[in-house]
C-alpha cells in the first residue's frame, strides 16, 4: 500500500519539460496566428475605407459639375468645367485635380463628352497615391442634364 501512493505522488508530480516545451510551441502559434489576422483584417479595413473615400470623392465631383449645370448665371470658368474635354490616362488643365481625404492623397481625372440630347457624359478616374493597402484606380460614369 505504501509503494502505490509513492508511485502515484510521482507519476502526479507536475509537467515534464518536454510537455512544456510542447504547450509552449502551441501558444506561440496560436499567438502568431491572430497577430497575422489582426494585421490582415486592419489592412482589409483601410483599403474598405479608401474605397469609401474614392467613392465619395467622385460623387463630390459630380455635384460640383452638376451644380455648375444648373446655375442660370454661369461664368466662363464655370462653363469650361462642362466643356467636352479631359482624359483619364494623362492630367490636363481643368479636368484634374489632387484631394486629400482623411490622410489620404488622390489624383482625380474627369472626361467630358456630348450625351444624348442636352446632357453631358462624365467619367471621373480616382487614382490612388503609391501604398501597399491602398486599393487599385476606380472609374464613375454619370449623365448631367444641361
């Protein structure tokens, strides 16, 4: 009877190194795993509100020109604004500009062309500064009434 309870306090007597090199190795993983999910979802998180951005900077855009279509006094600045004209692939005078939103810099391009009837068919480019999270060029079409 003696015996057993000595051979049971031993085989009880804690972890072995070898068990806790093993729980170890186990925690770095998962600890290195959710450090990787961590960085993936806020790198997923930014391009998400750039994309926001890129959105609402065009949208910006088209009330500026639609403004300038609706205006019954227009000056000649105003209606160069709606003038056939720009490009997407190269900045040219008074079809582009750079903004800056939430931290972020984008060059924003627009073209002008004839629609059918009295409207104006226009496209704007937003176009992304370099950076690793920042998502690709996004183009957004409208029709403005004239």
């Amino acid at each position: 009877m003696i015996n057993n309870c000595v051979q049971l306090r031993e085989s009880e007597s804690g972890f072995t190194l070898v068990e806790l090199m093993i729980a170890i190795v186990v925690i770095v993983i998962g600890v290195f795993g959710m450090a990787s999910l961590s960085v993936t979802m806020t790198r997923n998180q930014d391009r998400s509100a750039a994309r926001t951005d890129m959105a609402a900077l065009a949208d910006n855009k088209f009330e500026e020109l639609r403004g300038f279509a609706s205006a019954r006094a227009l000056v000649a600045a105003d209606t160069a604004q709606l003038t056939p004209g720009g490009s997407l692939t190269v900045n040219t005078a008074g079809y582009n500009d750079v903004v800056v939103e939430r931290g972020r810099t984008y060059t924003r391009r627009w073209v002008v062309t004839i629609g059918v009837g009295a409207t104006r068919d226009v496209t704007v480019r937003i176009i992304p500064q370099t950076g690793s999270s920042l998502p690709a060029t996004r183009d957004f079409q409208t029709l403005i009434v004239m």
